[in-house]
C-alpha cells in the first residue's frame, strides 16, 4: 500500500519477516516495552538451535540499517535525503503545499524515521544483545548494523538517544551529535576488533550465512564493510575534530577498507524500493540537478541513472524536474525522466567508488597511508563508479577540462528555467586551489553516491558542493537550498519532553530545519 499517496500516516507498524515461515509478527510502537518479540511462543532451546535466536533479528537489523521495505524507504529516505541529496524530486500535486523540500513538511512524514527507525532497530537489537551476552562476533555484526543505522539518524535529526539506551525503554536523555559519533567509533572499534579476532582463527567462517542478504555470511566481507563505514564517518566530521577524524580514518584504511566493486554493499531485498517510488506509486522523477551535470558532462552513466523522458519534442533524452517546484499537473510532473530501477536490482548500502572518493579527501587533507595521491583516488573513484554501472569511457572522461554543468531548460515549465550555477570540469588538476579541488571530488563523488540520497545529501551540507539550483518556490528559510536537518520527533516532547528540550538546547539553534549539524563546520 502507498499510504503517502493517500497523503496521510497512519501509525507505524513494525513487521518483521521471519525465515521459512515460522512466525510473522506485526506490533504497534507506541509503546516500546510492548513490543512483541518473534520467537516468543519457542523454547529456549528452539530458539537457539541452528542460531535461530539471534538470526532471526538479524532480518530485522538488516531491513531497517538501510531502509528496504517500500514504505519505509520512501519515508525515510525517499522523501528526505533523495529530495535534499537533489536525486529526485516528487510528482504529487498533493504534496506540493507542504514536503521537506520546501520545508513544512506534514507532522506524520517528520516524525516517522524516529519512531520506525529506533523501535524496529532497538527491538531487535536487544534480543541479540541478550542471546549473545554482548560479546562475540555474532554481536558485532549487530553493532555494526545499529551504527549503520543510528549514522543516518543523527544524521536528520542531530541529538540522539544512543549511549543511554541499556533495555528496552527509549525515553532516555539524548547525546549530543558529538557524543553520539565519539560513541559510535568506539562501538564500531570493538565491532571491528571482533570481526578480525574471529576471521584470524576462522578465515572462512560464515555465520548466520542463511541469514546475511548483503553478504551471504562472509566476514571478511564484513570487516571491510565494518572499516569502510568507520572511513565514511571520519570523512564527515573532518571539520568538526580534524584529528580525531583523521586519526579514526587513517585506522579504517590501514584496517583494510573496501576497494573493489566485487565487495560493494548492496542488500538482496523482495523488490527494489526505488522501483516501487517510480513505477508503483509514480511518486519520484530525476532531479534538475542530476540532469544538468550528466547531460553537462555528456556521462556514459546517465542511462544507467535516469530513463528517457516522456516529453514530447524535449531536446534532451534525460530531463529532470526542479527540487521545490510547485507542482500542480501531476500528468505532466511524471512525464519528466525517472530513475532506472528494476524490481530485483539490490538495494545499495556503500560502493567501492564512495569508498575511492573518501580516501581521496583523506588525501588531500593530508591523511596518510590512503593508498595513493587525492588525483590518483579521485580517478580510481571514477573508473570504479563507471565500471559499477558497466558504462564505457571512463578514461576519456577523467581527462575532459572543458566540460561543465549544464543550463537546465525546462520543458513543461513545472519548475522554470535556471542558469548553470556550476563551472568545475571533470579532469583533475594539481595547481588548481584546494577548494577547487575539493569542489572537483565532492561533484563527481556525489555523481558517484547515486542513487543513495541520504550520503548525497550529507556531502552538500558538510562541503557546500556539488553547486546546486536554489529551490523553485520562495520558503520561509529565506535562499537556503536544502535543509540542514529536519524537527524532532513531535511525540517526544509528549513521552520524553525533558530530554528532547534538553537535546535542542545544546544544538546552538531552533528545532527547525536551518539548525546546522554538529559536523557542519566548514
């Protein structure tokens, strides 16, 4: 069901799938502690058999660490950080007076990532911290899971319950964004510790492999992923605490990070969300912003990205619609380019290509041991983003200097004409600025996140770049383009009002979309 096509929430349901067919359950999260537990009806001993106990929450963990499910996805990432990542853009004209993009979104779409995320995560997160007493790799792979998740969370909201959290009660005080990263390494430390100890004396151990659907059980797989994620979060809070990040990523690299496409994170889901939001419900076209640079740059990846547009007499095959347009011919807003999904393309979690691009930054930023000089990883990253979406070209790509964003013309005028805003070409140079440089690897990693919104959108706010169209519509946040994050959730100034007040007051600013991440310091 599109219950956003509805225009409406309903309370959120968390359902988790169990193997095989032993048990279904569906359970209301307004009241964590009531949760019911899959399993519950089994003995101990069942439950532990084949490790059963703790597989089973690992379904969990991995459907909501990356939201996969369509509704979930659309509410948690579609809506929000493919909007602001300037991926896609909606087609509702029933969303058009009030969404993320324009920055009044309805009171049910801000406070879903909270509730869904945090109860479908903690609740099976628990369990596994009971079967596994903390400790071991099967709970390492658990935290790693949590971090994934609790990364993008704080990574909307800001402030987030995390340390705290010791049961099943989530009315807890709030860390700040600083505390919950400094935690979160730590965490992912022993995880990463763990997975080492236990590949050394099993190099080929597979557990919960009936369980893995991102990678069939492998650990070492795992404990590169484990060290690619650590890499990811030094790489942004750079310029919040440049020695712990550089510390933090210097470590992830050493550790062995991934480098290979072969080992990319992707989750091997039911069916592919992205081709739900656009075919199914009909709801998420390109963005303007990705059309003017792969049509500017002329990209072999463009038809790997978006599909031909249904604009009749259009002089350009991929056409993308303007973030904040105000739409009010839905007919015509789904005639603009749609993503290219299919129903059993993976989900995508972290790509070798994002991973190049990273330690690029970490070079120019002077980090040691990246495995080669910002020019040389800015292009391995390219060549691996294009070798992902088997396109050709990509080393006559990597030498164009006379390319650039593209003007964005539009041809049904939903969301007007915008000059290009963008000069930067594609082939790196050495005596160019830092800041040039900068802008040169963050345009083309942001290419490269594709199609993870939430990552595109964290580069934006952390760099200012890639350059991007100031919204369709006036808001009342004046010329800011994208939200630096999005409002608490609303239930809890009613069930954990003390915290969350307490949380706001040390954000340096409103619980509004202008109030800047801790790691927003550029």
């Amino acid at each position: 069901m599109n219950m956003m096509k509805k225009n409406t929430i309903k309370s959120f349901k968390l359902a988790a799938k169990l193997i095989l067919g032993v048990l279904i359950f569906i359970s209301c999260t307004n009241n964590f502690g009531e949760i019911n537990r899959p399993g519950g009806s089994l003995s101990n001993e069942e439950l532990n058999r084949d490790n059963y106990r703790s597989g089973v929450f690992f379904i969990t963990l991995q459907d909501n660490s990356f939201p996969a499910q369509e509704n979930n996805y659309q509410m948690n990432q579609n809506l929000i950080g493919d909007y602001y990542g300037r991926y896609m853009m909606y087609t509702s004209a029933g969303w058009s007076p009030a969404n993320f993009t324009t920055y009044n979104a309805p009171k049910g779409w801000v406070d879903y990532p909270f509730s869904n995320v945090m109860t479908s995560i903690y609740s099976a997160w628990n369990e596994i911290a009971k079967a596994t007493n903390k400790t071991g790799v099967n709970f390492a792979w658990a935290q790693i899971l949590r971090i994934q998740a609790m990364q993008r969370l704080t990574d909307m909201y800001g402030p987030l319950p995390y340390s705290k959290i010791t049961g099943e009660d989530l009315k807890t005080s709030y860390d700040t964004q600083e505390e919950v990263y400094k935690n979160m390494f730590n965490d992912l430390n022993e995880a990463i510790a763990t997975f080492k100890s236990y590949i050394a004396s099993n190099p080929q151990g597979k557990p919960f492999g009936s369980f893995d659907k991102v990678y069939g059980g492998d650990m070492n797989k795992w404990f590169k992923f484990a060290n690619s994620l650590k890499l990811r979060m030094a790489i942004r809070i750079r310029y919040a605490n440049s020695q712990f990040a550089q510390q933090m990523g210097e470590e992830a690299v050493r550790s062995g990070v991934i480098t290979s496409n072969a080992d990319n994170a992707k989750e091997i889901y039911a069916k592919n969300p992205i081709e739900v939001m656009w075919n199914s419900y009909g709801d998420a076209r390109l963005a303007a912003d990705m059309d003017a640079f792969l049509n500017g740059y002329k990209d072999p990846r463009a038809s790997s990205y978006a599909q031909k547009s249904h604009i009749e007499g259009a002089e350009r095959n991929i056409v993308g619609l303007r973030s904040g347009a105000n739409v009010t011919n839905q007919e015509n807003a789904r005639k603009y380019s749609s993503p290219v999904a299919a129903t059993n393309d993976p989900v995508l979690w972290l790509s070798a290509a994002e991973v190049a691009f990273c330690r690029a930054e970490g070079a120019l930023a002077g980090w040691a041991g990246m495995g080669g000089s910002a020019e040389e990883l800015y292009n391995e990253g390219i060549k691996l983003s294009f070798e992902q979406w088997g396109a050709s070209g990509a080393d006559n790509y990597i030498v164009d200097e006379a390319l650039s964003q593209s003007a964005y013309t539009d041809p049904l005028k939903v969301g007007g004409d915008q000059a290009a805003v963008s000069t930067i070409t594609i082939k790196w140079k050495s005596s160019d600025s830092a800041e040039k440089q900068l802008e040169r690897l963050i345009t083309q990693k942001w290419i490269a996140l594709w199609p993870n919104g939430h990552e595109a959108w964290c580069e934006i706010r952390r760099t200012g770049y890639p350059q991007i169209f100031p919204l369709a519509q006036s808001t009342n946040y004046g010329t800011m383009k994208v939200a630096n994050r999005i409002p608490f959730n609303s239930n809890e100034y009613i069930n954990n009002r003390t915290n969350v007040e307490a949380a706001v007051a040390v954000m340096g600013g409103k619980d509004d979309y202008a109030t800047k991440m801790w790691w927003q310091k550029k």
